[in-house]
C-alpha cells in the first residue's frame, strides 16, 4: 500500500475554512490527507502547535489565512507571516524538512485554489515520505 | 469538576455523509473514545427527531458535552448550540465535527473518507472535553443606520429604514443620488419610464425627516462593530452653501465655462458650476474647480454676482464629519465596462460605435440628443446592430454573465423600431431571458421584426467590398444557426457592455472589513442563504456591487437588508463574541507585546498594577495576541492551548 500523509491543516474561519467548505459544496475532488482544524485567525497559530503537530505523527503542517490585506481582523495575517517565516528557520534545526510546512491562502471564494494546494502539498509530502522522529533522534544524536 | 459525559452524534444528512462515509463503522468507533457515553448516527440530525435525540440523552443519561458529525459548523452550529442550551446545556459545551463539506464530499473513496470521518469524530471528542461554559453578554444596538451609495438601492434601503423612524445617513459620492437608474430612459420589459418612477423616491429620500442626505461624500474610515460603529465621512466642498441656495439655477444659466458631461457620458457638456441633471436631488450645484475660471484663473466670479442669495462660497472648505450608527448597508453599484481594449470592435476609432449606458443617454427624452436616435452627423440611421456580451461571458474580460444586457439589448431593439424606419439586428450567443414577463417581451420583439442573428461578431470594420457596403459599419462574423459567415452593413453599433466591480471596490471592501468573489465584487456571506449578509456582522449589501443585477432584485435585495437591519434595530441588542481572550494577571509580565499587536486596540497596558488588561467589548477574539504572549499568559476561550492540542491530537489518530 502507498504511504498516505497525515497533513494537519490550520485554517482561519473567515477565509480558508469558508474556501475549504466552497471546495466541497461544488464537489471538487481533491486529496482525503489534510485534516482540518479550525481557528478563528491564523494569527492564533502557535508556532507550538506546528511542532506539537509533528510529534503527535504527522507528516506535514498547513497554515491557511485571508489573502493579505483581506484578514477579518485587520491584520492578524500579517503576524502569521513573521512568525512562519522565523518558524521555518528553525524547522532545519528540529529536524523538520521545510517542505512539511507550508503557508499559503485562500478567500472563500476560493474553492478551487484550496483543491490545488491541497493536492499539490499532499504530493510534496508524500515524495518526502512519512516523518518519523525516531529517524531524527538517530540523525541529530 | 463533575464527570465529563460526552455524546455523539453521527448524520447520514440523507445519503450526503452515509453514501460515501461508512457511518455505522464511525458511530461504532465513537464509542471507543474517552468520556463517551452514548455514540448514535441518524438520517437527519438537524431535523427536530434529531435534535429531540439529543435533548432527551442529555435529560436521560446527564450528558455535558455534545459532538455531532455532520456538515459544515459554519452551516448548523447555532442550531444545535441551540438544541443543548434548550437541554439545559451551555451552548459552549459542543463541538462539530465536518465530515461533509470536508469529507463525504471530497473524496469518492470510502475507506478513506471513513477513516477522515473518524479521525474529525476523535479530534471533536477529544477537544470537547476541555471545553467550559462561557457566559453570553449583549450590547445595545444604536438604531441609526450607515447607507453608503445612493442609488436605487440605496433609496430604496434609506426610504424602508427611514419609514419605520428609524435614522439613516445615506452617503453618495456624486452631487446628486440616482445612481445608474436615472441615466436609463425606459425600464425593460414594461418600458415605463425609468425618471418617473425614480423621481419620486428621490423627492423622499430628500425630503424625509429621518434620512440625513450627504451627497458628494465619502465614507473615509469605519471602525467598531456591529451595534456601534463609526464612520468618518468626508462632505467634499460644493463651493455653494447648501442652507442658502435655492436651486434657482441662475448661476448655472450665467456660468461662461464649460466641461463634458459625466452624466451624460461626455456625449454632451455642462456647465463649471453644475448640478449633474434638472431633477437632482439636492437640488443644490457644485463647482468643479478643474474647469472654474475663478480657481484655475482667479477670475470671473459671474455665479457669485448673479447668485441674489450669496450662497456661492468659493472658501469652503471639505467638512469631516463623524457619525455613529449600529449597522451599515453597502449599495456602492458597478461600473460600466470600457469597451476600448477590444479593439476590433472599433469602440472609440468610429463615430457610431457606442456602449450601452451611451445608447441609454441617447435615448432619453433630456439627453445630449433630446432623445433622438441619430447618428453623429444628426441623420436617422436606416440600420443599427446591437452587439451582446461585449466584456461579459469572456475569457479575456469577465467569465461571468452581466445578466441584465439581453434584456436592455431587447429594449433598445423597441425603441430603436418605435422611433425610427431603421432595421435592428441582435447578435447573440445565447438570449437570457430570465425574469419574469421577460420571455414575454423577446417573443413580442420576434414579432416586432427585429432580426436575431446568433453567433459572436469577430470585428466591426470600415473596409467595404462592395458598393453597398460603401460608409457604412460593417458587422463580421459568423452565423452560427446557418453556418456561414456574414456580413452586416449597418449605421450604427451598440455594443451591449458588461457591468463590472467598481474600480475602487478592493478599497471598500478593505474599509469596511468585507470580501470579494473572485469576480470582484462583494462576497455574500452564503449565496443561497443569506445573500444579502457579509462575513462582518452588521455590514450588509445590496445592488450590483454584490453581483449584476436588474432593477427588481437590486430592489429586492435593498428592502431584505433593511429589514435584516430593522430586525436588529427592533431587538435593540446583539451579543457579544464570548470566545475572546482573557489575561492571567498573575502570568503577565507586563512586557506589552500584545498590546501593539491587538487590530482592535482592545489590549491596554494598567501602570499602577504593570500588567496588561483585554476589554472584552472591543476584543474579537482573533487570538494573535495569544499566540504571541512568551508568558503564555493569555488564554483564547474556546480555543485554549489544551483544547487544540486535544484537537491535533484527535486528527492524528
């Protein structure tokens, strides 16, 4: 059996979630790997909960929010963008590959959009193979 | 802390979950979970046996947690927070899980939509059981409400809000309301003319003791929520004093200098002082200091000399002016589309080549040409084509259908026929006739021997190639009916052009915290259900800027957003959102960071107790603040760092 990602996706509820539900409403297709969990704004995305997120079993983290400028609440986008970006400086460090974590965004009109990074970061995920910790500790001692 | 009993509930939703979601096989692993007490699965769980399912495990077996796996929580989590507060239950205490719109419907595979369904279930029963009460507190609403275009729609808003005594301030950017209505001459498909029954709501809309009219405005900033928001409006110099003119119209009359009409879409000229057409309302002048030989030369003055009751005042100034109102409808309406870019249509290069809203002017009875349809030589055309979806239903343009130009191209075919010998032809890819008594009015002008020609016209063009194509507009392209190309010597082209979003709409949507469709225009917050909401509370839209639209359903939809307004106002308060932040005060440390970083500045720093404080009025609960205090001090309800941890947890089974 080919290995299935385990993807968590964190989804504001404005936006992405909306887009993600558009995605099903139309019936698109798309790949069953992201399971979504929702949050009010990405700004309340911990970068703990990404790390978390990889202990816990999983093979890939991904962050959806309102295009920029278009965040309900103004600007917690903007927020989510410095802290992914110190974030994936240090994912090499954890011992993360930086493909596992991705950042991108959806408008709720966005059904299709949603689909194709789904689709596209289930691929990227899956070429990489399962995450596995054990693996890690071996690697960084 | 009592036990935790938590029950769930699994939905067929017919054969929408269960024909794809093998829902027995997940309603059986439930039970597995922590804390589970009772584990069902039910054809419809939002129907009232469902929900009675619920109320009556709750009263049976002391459930204090409710999971139901169903469709979207954006779709039913009010109802069934509903249902268990019914039961005696915090609303709180509940958690959705959407194994629909994130699961049966995306995949046709069903061992793995299963073990999705399973592993949404797990992360829901898991989360659910760290969830706490939270206490629902309510604002007063003010009942004054914000209109931000004044056109039909927005009249219309004004007028049912303003009936009912409530207060409206209805903004319009232009010196005088109407909006696109009243360019049009005759209204399709019963061609009553579209002044005569506008007018009066504009007389009202002036008149009326509870609407405060602000033309040649503009919203600047809004901040606040619903129940009380502010609004910062700029009342742009008019350079007439409105309490003293009467709009006698003398100084327009002695006014030497003269710029294109924009009312009349440069077809005709006007005045530097100006009102934009003779039934304005307010029937008040502007001057346009671009054109003014006071403000461009420092001379003349002639209107301040006629005008015999000093209202011209050439040192006003723009007037900020704030106003506070609970709910705001946005009726911002569309743009016509510029048909220049597609160039083989000849748009601009030839004389007769017009848009439709041109055509529109054209006809009307005060417009450039007093409602004579000639050519730009003055004479009668003998033929005249009309050109549909010109912008609209195009790859290179809009994919969308503007929806109203079969129905105006049809009118225009009238009143081309009506008054004048020339023959009409209408080339179309499809005739939308969709309204109602609009299938009517295409047979009545089959039968009127207008000719329709289907097929998308490739060019107009000059180049004749024979003798009786000689001055005219040649019309080229394919008849798609007959399989042959053809071409159509006519007098005159009209180009039936698409409505588009405004050009400034990203602006507004950005000012009022609202969104657009990939389209451009503002988003509703669900397309069936409630079209007329945004994803803001208390921002509502209605008219073209939501979608194009004909007269009736812009009107339709602004008496819906009054009323949804009304029905706030009539309530007299909204509850406040209770899954805000709250800080430890015992963790603060007082370093400040989420003071800078709160979007609504709910976040204040306390000097004499060196710890910072979150309003909860002003918090809306985004969580950016939690996410970035290094004490972890702060705490998001509803959405705890252990509630989403159980969450990530719950996922990865």
């Amino acid at each position: 059996m080919s290995f299935e990602p385990k993807i968590v996706g964190f989804l504001c509820n404005w936006c992405s979630y909306r887009g993600a539900d558009l995605a099903g409403t139309a019936r698109m297709k798309c790949a069953p790997n992201v399971r979504i969990i929702r949050v009010m704004c990405s700004g309340r995305v911990e970068p703990a909960f990404i790390v978390k997120a990889f202990q816990l079993g999983a093979d890939g983290v991904l962050v959806l929010g309102c295009h920029p400028g278009d965040c309900h609440y103004a600007e917690g986008n903007y927020k989510t963008i410095r802290r992914m970006s110190l974030l994936q400086k240090m994912l090499p460090q954890l011992g993360i590959e930086t493909d596992r974590v991705r950042l991108d965004w959806v408008s709720a009109s966005e059904g299709d959009r949603f689909v194709s990074i789904v689709d596209d970061m289930t691929e990227k995920v899956r070429a990489l193979g399962p995450f596995t910790k054990n693996s890690d500790e071996e690697k960084h001692g | 802390m009592e036990e935790v009993k938590i029950g769930i509930y699994v939905c067929h939703c017919g054969l929408n979950i269960a024909d794809i979601v093998d829902v027995e096989e997940v309603t059986k692993y439930a039970t597995t979970l922590p804390a589970v007490v009772v584990s069902r699965n039910y054809k419809f769980m939002c129907s009232d046996p469902g929900q009675n399912m619920i109320k009556e495990d709750i009263k049976e077996l002391g459930l204090n947690r409710v999971v139901v796996a169903s469709c979207s929580p954006l779709m039913h989590e009010p109802t069934f927070r509903r249902t268990i507060q019914e039961a005696g239950v915090n609303p709180y205490l509940f958690e959705m899980a959407n194994i629909r719109e994130h699961c049966s419907w995306i995949t046709e595979d069903h061992k793995a939509a299963t073990e999705k369904a399973k592993a949404l279930v797990s992360a829901a029963v898991r989360r659910v059981y760290y969830h706490q009460p939270l206490e629902i507190k309510e604002v007063p609403v003010n009942p004054n409400t914000l209109i931000i275009g004044g056109g039909i729609a927005g009249i219309q808003a004004a007028l049912e809000i303003a009936d009912s005594e409530h207060k409206v301030y209805l903004v319009e950017r232009d010196p005088s309301i109407g909006g696109h209505m009243i360019q049009f001459d005759k209204t399709f498909p019963t061609l009553d003319c579209s002044a005569c029954i506008l007018t009066p709501k504009m007389t009202s809309v002036g008149m009326h003791p509870y609407i405060e009219l602000m033309t040649y405005s503009e919203v600047e900033e809004i901040s606040g929520f619903v129940g009380s928001f502010k609004a910062r409006i700029r009342k742009k110099a008019r350079y007439v004093d409105e309490d003293k003119c009467n709009g006698c119209g003398v100084c327009v009359t002695k006014c030497p200098w003269k710029a294109n009409s924009e009312f009349d879409l440069g077809l005709s000229e006007r005045k530097a002082i100006y009102t934009p057409f003779a039934q304005a309302v307010p029937n008040i002048p502007v001057i346009d200091t671009e054109h003014c030989a006071y403000f461009l030369k420092e001379k003349c003055r002639a209107c301040e000399k006629f005008c015999e009751l000093g209202a011209i005042d050439f040192e006003q100034v723009d007037q900020i002016v704030e106003v506070e109102v609970g709910n705001i409808i946005v009726t911002t309406g569309y743009d016509s589309f510029d048909p220049t870019p597609i160039t083989q249509y000849g748009y601009g290069k030839f004389d007769n080549v017009y848009t439709g809203l041109e055509f529109e002017r054209i006809c009307n009875a005060v417009g450039p040409t007093s409602g004579k349809i000639v050519l730009k030589d003055g004479s009668e055309p003998k033929s005249v084509a009309i050109l549909h979806c010109v912008g609209s239903r195009d790859e290179n343009y809009h994919e969308y259908c503007s929806r109203v130009c079969c129905m105006y191209a049809l009118k225009y075919s009238h009143l081309i026929k009506e008054r004048t010998d020339a023959e009409v032809y209408q080339m179309y890819i499809d005739m939308r006739c969709f309204g109602k008594g609009y299938e009517e009015f295409y047979k009545r002008l089959s039968e009127e021997g207008v000719n329709f020609i289907r097929g998308k016209v490739a060019e107009v063009t000059d180049r004749a190639i024979n003798e009786d194509e000689q001055g005219k507009l040649i019309v080229c392209g394919e008849d798609t009916l007959l399989c042959k190309t053809i071409r159509v010597p006519v007098d005159m082209v009209i180009l039936a052009t698409a409505l588009e979003p405004r050009s400034d709409a990203a602006e507004v949507a950005k000012l009022l915290t609202i969104t657009q469709s990939a389209d451009g225009f503002f988003l509703e917050r669900h397309p069936k259900l409630d079209p007329v909401a945004t994803m803001t509370d208390g921002v509502f839209i209605a008219g073209c800027c939501q979608g194009p639209k004909d007269i009736p359903d812009a009107v339709a939809q602004a008496s819906a957003a009054a009323t949804r307004v009304l029905a706030l106002i009539s309530k007299g308060r909204v509850e406040l959102e209770a899954a805000t932040a709250v800080i430890d005060e015992e963790k603060c440390s007082g370093c400040r960071i989420c003071n800078l970083l709160c979007p609504y500045s709910a976040i204040s720093f306390i000097e004499d107790e060196k710890v910072s404080r979150i309003n909860e009025a002003l918090c809306k609960g985004c969580g950016t603040c939690v996410a970035a205090c290094p004490s972890a001090a702060i705490t998001h309800r509803q959405f705890t760092m252990e509630e989403i941890t159980a969450e990530i947890e719950g996922v990865l089974v």
